[in-house]
C-alpha cells in the first residue's frame, strides 16, 4: 500500500526533496494511524483560480487520500509584500479590503476538490503580526544578503541596478517562518518557488522545531496555446469560475499532445487508467476527441455538477459539430454607428480594440456567422449576432 501510495503522490512531480521523510510519513500512517500535515500556500493577490493553480490543489487531495491533514495557508500578511518570484520589479501593495475578499473566494473555490474535514484553513497574519519589530528583527538575522541574492530573480535584478525593496528579501523569510509555526510535515508548491519552499527547512532548523519538512515541487501547467504557463494576464487560461460552456469549450480546445499533460496533472484518474487511454489512442480503438471529451466532462463536473458538464457537451456538439449558434448568449446595446473592433470590446469578446483587429485580420471574427475582413468596418442600426473564435458570442443591438 505504501509503495501505491508513494506512486500516485510521485506522479506529475518535477521534484521532491527528502522523499525518505515522505516515505516515513506514509508508513506511519499505514502501520500506526499516525497523520501528518502538507502546507501549501497561496496569496489571495486575485480573485479568481484557474486550473494551473488546481495542481496543487489536486496533489493535495491526493494526500489526503493517504492520511494528509492539509494547511491551506491564505497569506494575507505575505499578499501585502507580493511574492517577488519571477518578477522584474517590486509588486503593487494590495489594500486588505481586497486580500480579504479574494481569501474568501479562494475558500469557495477550493473545497470543490479538497475534502473539508481534512483541511485546516489558516492565515498567516495570524502569527506574523504578532511576532513584532523584535521577532520580525530576529527573523531578519537568520538568513544574510549574500545567500539571499543567490536567488535567479533578485540576482538578475541586481545585476540589472533594477531596484530591490528590504520587503522583498523578508517575503521568503516570512513564507518558511509560516512552516515554524505551523510545524508542517512536508510543504508543496511550484518548481518556482523552490528557494522560498527550501527555506521553510531552513527556519525549521534554526528555531529548532524537532523537524524538517519535506518538499514536494510541481511543474508549471502550461496554457492553452501549449507553451507558455497558464496565465489570465496571458489569456491562456481556464478560470474555475468559467461558465461550463465556457470551460468545456477551452478543454477541448487544447491539443492532442497537452491533453496527457491534463490528464497527468489534473484529472483524478489514475495511472494505469490514463496509459490505457494512450495505448487506446496509439493503436486507434479509441478516437483522440472522445477521450479529450471525458477530460472535458470531468473536470466541468467536479466545478459544476454532472448535468451542468453534460448539458456544455451537447451545447458544444450543438454549436460546433452543427455550425449552430448557441441557444443562449450575452445581448448588449450600442448606440450607432459603431466601429466593429469597439464593439467586440464593448461586448466582452475581445480585450482591446488592437487585439479585435489582429483577430479579424486572422479571420476568427464572424457577423451573423459571415466572415469580416475589414477591420474599419462600421455596424449600422439593426441586430446582429458577433462571434470571435469558436465559442464567444454576443447579441447585439445597435441603436440611434
């Protein structure tokens, strides 16, 4: 049982580091009953999650299936610093008006995978604000300058005289005292953060906790367009808040090759279930579409419901395989005339005028299912139905 265990939490890892500890974990919850604790952690710097931030969420129900108490840490503190990993410059302040009310979507949107009784969920404003100008000082005297700019982004910053904020350097600091506090067993999250992860063991060590934590570090998950990583500032991505439509329509969207990438990474399916696919795919008794189809309905089940993701089904087929127009879409209204790339922004198809026009000039922009070409093109008074791409529509009325 152990080593079944030990299969399913390898899979998709890019790296664990101290897996004899996580071994030791596991047999002792299978020969003692013994539990133990996986933090991850998450800034609530956005309302809303999109599947690459499911990764995690996935590995940790996967802990939980084998005796993981899981510490979902809301940093609500760390989200006023701004997590420097992989940034160019120093982040924008959150007001906590807004940290709070995204901590509160992220409790939402996570117990659609992760089991509640088996979640703690935490906030380490808790713990940091009470540590004060004394603790926040002794904190600062564990780690030096020297390590600190051995980290790739803050190395390339100040190589670059591109400025570096003191809060910057404490972000790391702050997020390996939260494993102090918090005693945790073994610590999970991306292959980005690998320094902050590393130094939840370091701080363990120096406060003399009686532990160090393993470290579990997962791949980015790339986005649609199969390259970059999943990213709303990239337009990439599949929100969990996605409308079924919306996000059934995105699964199937990607390509034949990231499918597996989904499925290893998000879908709950196992190993063997998912090499009997690709064996199927391979010597072609089953078709790439449909076994993309199931992925799809999975994962709009599980954040929706069964008929939400079976009705987005038959709507797809409906609109895509028939060349129909959907049942139901978003009507808005314009006073006219109106310049078309405006008006695509105005109903929420497109995100910009400049990018309306490069997607009519690759041909993804259709009126009343006719094709346009001109991108000055001007809507006079009437209805018409806009549509770029395969799946975003709108109603729109132009009047006087």
């Amino acid at each position: 049982m152990i080593q079944t265990a030990l299969r399913e939490i390898r899979r998709g890892t890019a790296e664990i580091i101290d897996e004899a500890r996580l071994e030791t974990l596991l047999k002792n919850y299978f020969e003692k009953g013994e539990t133990y604790t996986v933090k991850a952690g998450f800034d609530p710097t956005a309302p809303d999650l999109h599947l690459g931030h499911t990764v995690l969420l996935q590995k940790l129900a996967a802990f939980q299936k084998f005796g993981g108490h899981i510490q979902f840490l809301i940093g609500d503190f760390t989200a006023q610093i701004g997590d420097p990993t992989g940034k160019s410059e120093t982040r924008k302040k959150l007001l906590p008006a807004q940290i709070q009310e995204n901590a509160q979507s992220y409790k939402t949107q996570v117990f659609k995978i992760l089991d509640p009784e088996k979640t703690t969920v935490v906030f380490n404003a808790d713990w940091i604000n009470p540590l004060g100008a004394a603790g926040m000082l002794e904190l600062t005297t564990t780690y030096n300058v020297a390590r600190m700019l051995e980290r790739d982004d803050f190395d390339k910053r100040h190589k670059a005289g591109i400025s570096i904020s003191i809060s910057e350097f404490l972000y790391p600091l702050l997020q390996g005292y939260d494993s102090v506090h918090l005693k945790s067993d073994i610590e999970i999250g991306g292959t980005d953060q690998k320094f902050n992860l590393l130094m939840g063991r370091h701080l363990q060590r120096v406060y003399e906790i009686g532990k160090e934590q393993a470290v579990l570090m997962m791949p980015i998950l790339e986005g649609l367009d199969g390259v970059q990583k999943m990213s709303k500032s990239l337009g990439n991505y599949i929100a969990v808040a996605d409308e079924p439509n919306e996000m059934f329509g995105k699964i199937l969207s990607v390509s034949d090759t990231l499918m597996w990438r989904y499925y290893e990474l998000l879908s709950t399916q196992s190993l063997d279930e998912i090499e009997a696919l690709k064996s199927g795919v391979e010597n072609g008794s089953l078709h790439p579409k449909k076994v993309k189809e199931a992925l799809a309905l999975e994962i709009t089940e599980r954040f929706h419901s069964r008929e939400a993701a079976l009705g987005a089904q038959a709507e797809f087929e409906r609109v895509h395989a028939q060349s129909e127009i959907p049942s139901e879409m978003d009507e808005f209204s314009l006073q006219g005339p109106t310049w078309i790339a405006k008006a695509l922004v105005d109903c929420a198809l497109s995100p910009s005028t400049s990018q309306a026009r490069r997607e009519i000039k690759q041909g993804s922009v259709k009126i009343d299912q006719n094709k346009l070409s001109d991108e000055q093109y001007q809507l006079e008074l009437g209805e018409y139905i806009l549509q770029v791409g395969k799946r975003k529509f709108a109603r729109l009325k132009v009047t006087q």
